[in-house]
C-alpha cells in the first residue's frame, strides 16, 4: 500500500510539482507577472488542447450525456450543502456567497487537466474535456450570480459565454466531427504543439497564483474571516464533494475510465478564479483565497490517495 503510494506521488505529483514550484519561485525571487500567461493560456492554449482533445477524442455521445448530467447534479447538490451549512452555522450573506463559491467550483482546468492526463493517459484527458469545457462556461454564467447575488445581470452572464474562445473551439471541433472532416497534417501538427504546451503553462501560473493567495492572507491576518466558514469550506471541498461525487455517479451508472476521471476533476481544491469573482463582488474574498491556498496545498495528500483507491 505505501509503495503503490509513493509510485503515485512519483509517477503523477512530482512532475506536476516541478511546474507548479517553478511558478512559485519565479513569483517569489523575479516577481512574475502572471497576466501575460494567463492571457496566453486563455486565448491560445485553452481552445488549442479543447480543440485538438474533442477532434481525436475517443468519447461517446453517451459519455458526454452522463458528463452533463453529472455537472449539472453536482452543482445543484454542492449549492444545496453549502446554503444549507450557511445556515446551521449562521454565517453572513457576504461568507455564504464565498462557501458557495468554495464549494461548486474546483480548479478542473489549471490542476485538473495536468493531472488526469499523467494519472489516466490521453484516454482520461479525452474524457476530461466535456466536463472541463462545462465548467468555464459554468464559472462565467452561475459563478458570477453565485458572487454577486444582488449585482448580478443575467445578460451579462449569458454574454460572458461568448468572450471565452474555448466556447468556438469546441464548436468548431463538433462542426468538423459531425460533418467527418479532417484538418491537414500540418495545421493538426500545430494545433497538436499549442496543446502540449498548455499542462507547463498552466502549472506555472497556478504556482505564482498561489504564492499571491498566500501572500494575501499574510497581508490580512489581522481580519480572516470566522474559522467556521473556513472549516465549513475545507469540509465541503475535500470530504463532502468526492463522497457525493461517487454516489451520483453510481446513481446514474457512470462506469470505467469516465467515472474515475470524473471523480477527481470534483475532487480538486477550490478554482483559483473563484476569488476573483468574490473580490468583484465582495463575497468574502479573504474566505474564498484562504480556502484555495489550502484546499491546494491539502490536495496534494488527499488525491493521491483517492487515485490509488481507484486504481
């Protein structure tokens, strides 16, 4: 048991950590500005590995109708927990919108893709994508009603939707699927290099982003938020979202490779951009960044473990 542990951590977490302290360093000691990649992941790299996952993907209808499915029980379940967790413990609207957003929206795509592709293959990143691609367009839509409650503008939600560019390249991919097309060589080659640049990029950004969160609640000490709303999140993030993971996909016959990589793209610790949205919307923003640093840094322990169990 405790070498297939350590087989984990070192043929799935080590070379992700090498990225991810990469980030971290060139933050600390060259003050990385990570705007420019982010950037750079969003509008070129993102839709790339989209793109050139969904056009060679091995992935059935059936497999995306149990993906959506899924998504969507999960969101509504997590939203339930974390309204009605907010109420036993009597926490104000400001951290009740931040348990939200603690509790619905994991780091799937800067963490989660990286780690179903070293831990499954290409097979698993195949079945990554749909879930993957429902979550950002998730986090722009319901995220921002989630943060923003009074504030929120349902237009302007919907038209977030069309401002991420994996939403065209995913469309594109199905459009040349259905109609049985294929691109040449060369421009599939080039598409296939942006791809695997992603994972790298990506990780490098989660590290500085990281750093920043750190440095944030350093910053704040004076004023964290109530350690029940912490614990709450902690809780909700690490123990109540995979065990309900793994009953709604038993419930709804999700099996082999699929129900593996679902359960660990909810098992992931909390989206770093969730605290975005809460700083925009002051949902409790201090809440939302201490929760991401360590339902971060507590994932490196927990989701070894549960990829063992699975293997």
């Amino acid at each position: 048991m405790l070498m297939h542990l350590l087989s984990t951590l070192y043929q799935v977490f080590l070379p992700i950590s090498l990225p991810v302290v990469g980030g971290i360093l060139l933050r600390r000691f060259r003050g990385l500005d990570t705007k420019p990649l982010a950037t750079l992941s969003l509008y070129i790299l993102t839709p790339s590995i989209v793109f050139n996952t969904l056009l060679h993907a091995e992935i059935s209808w059936q497999d995306v109708s149990s993906t959506v499915t899924f998504s969507l029980l999960t969101l509504v379940a997590l939203w339930l927990i974390a309204v009605v967790v907010s109420r036993i413990l009597h926490l104000n609207p400001q951290e009740k919108a931040g348990l939200t957003l603690i509790a619905t929206f994991t780091n799937s795509v800067n963490y989660g893709l990286p780690l179903v592709f070293l831990a499954f293959g290409q097979l698993g990143l195949d079945k990554a994508s749909v879930y993957v691609i429902g979550q950002m367009v998730i986090v722009n839509t319901v995220g921002v009603f989630f943060a923003a409650r009074s504030h929120f503008s349902a237009r302007q939600a919907f038209a977030s939707i069309f401002r991420l560019p994996a939403v065209y390249a995913t469309v594109i991919a199905v459009l040349l699927r259905l109609s049985e097309m294929t691109l040449p060589a060369s421009l599939d080659q080039g598409f296939a290099m942006l791809a695997a640049a992603y994972s790298p990029v990506a990780l490098v950004v989660l590290g500085a982003q990281m750093i920043n969160v750190g440095s944030r609640n350093n910053e704040t000490a004076a004023a964290r938020p109530s350690q029940r709303a912490f614990w709450a999140g902690m809780t909700i993030r690490l123990a109540a979202a995979p065990l309900l993971s793994w009953l709604l996909l038993t419930l709804i016959g999700v099996k082999g490779n699929l129900f593996d990589v679902l359960l660990i793209l909810t098992s992931m610790p909390t989206a770093v951009n969730a605290v975005i949205l809460a700083e925009q919307f002051g949902a409790a923003p201090r809440l939302v960044s201490r929760c991401i640093l360590w339902t971060t840094l507590s994932s490196m322990l927990v989701l070894p473990v549960l990829i063992l169990w699975l293997q």
